[in-house]
C-alpha cells in the first residue's frame, strides 16, 4: 500500500516548507504535484522540500522534483531539497540531479560508495 504524507509551513514570511514523508511513487506523485501547483497558483513560490521522512521513491518521484523546480522557476521562485536521505542522495548523484536541483547539505557519496552499498 501506497501512503504518502504531506504537510506545508510557511516559514520566514518568504518560503513554503513542505515536508514529504512515506512513499512518493507513481501512484502518489499526483497528490505531491497537485500541491505543488496549488502552492505556487496562491503566490508560494519559494518551496523548501524537507525529504527527511520520505521513505522510498521511484523515478516518477524524482521526476516530479525536476518537474516542480521547472514549476517554481517558471513562477520566478525556486525549489530547494532538505533533509535528503542517504538513498535519495545517492540516486540523484548517480543520474546527474545533484547538480540540477539545489540540496541543502547534500551527503556527497562518491561513485566507490554506491559500488559497495
């Protein structure tokens, strides 16, 4: 079974704090895009996106990531990633989103990591 967990905070008069916890796959990612879409259609540009309970992604996940930075950006705002677990981190260093999307303290693992895990 499929269950996603979202929640929003509007921090700092500024940013929109949405937490991402659960499964965000392709059965939930239109849940996670539709907010997203609301957000930004009320004016909340600025999307810091705290991963920290998220428990397993696929690729429409991550897809959905890239997809709400072109989103954010297109509405002159942008989207950061926080909190990234270890597994996320990895997948997105191995397929070059490292360095499209913006992630606060990303764990850097190098390739000789991934090979070992």
């Amino acid at each position: 079974m499929d269950v996603l967990h979202l929640s929003t905070e509007h921090v700092d008069g500024v940013s929109t704090l949405v937490r991402v916890g659960g499964e965000l796959d392709a059965a939930t990612t239109p849940a996670f895009e539709q907010l997203v879409g609301e957000l930004l259609s009320r004016g909340h540009n600025r999307l810091v996106l705290d991963l920290g309970g998220l428990t397993f992604i696929d690729s429409t996940g991550i897809g959905s990531f890239v997809g709400a930075r072109n989103r954010a950006r297109g509405a002159y705002g942008s989207l950061v990633l926080r909190s990234v677990p270890d597994r996320v981190a990895a997948v997105l260093a191995v397929v070059g989103l490292d360095g499209v999307l913006e992630v606060e303290a990303l764990n850097r693992i190098d390739h000789v990591d991934l090979a070992t895990r």
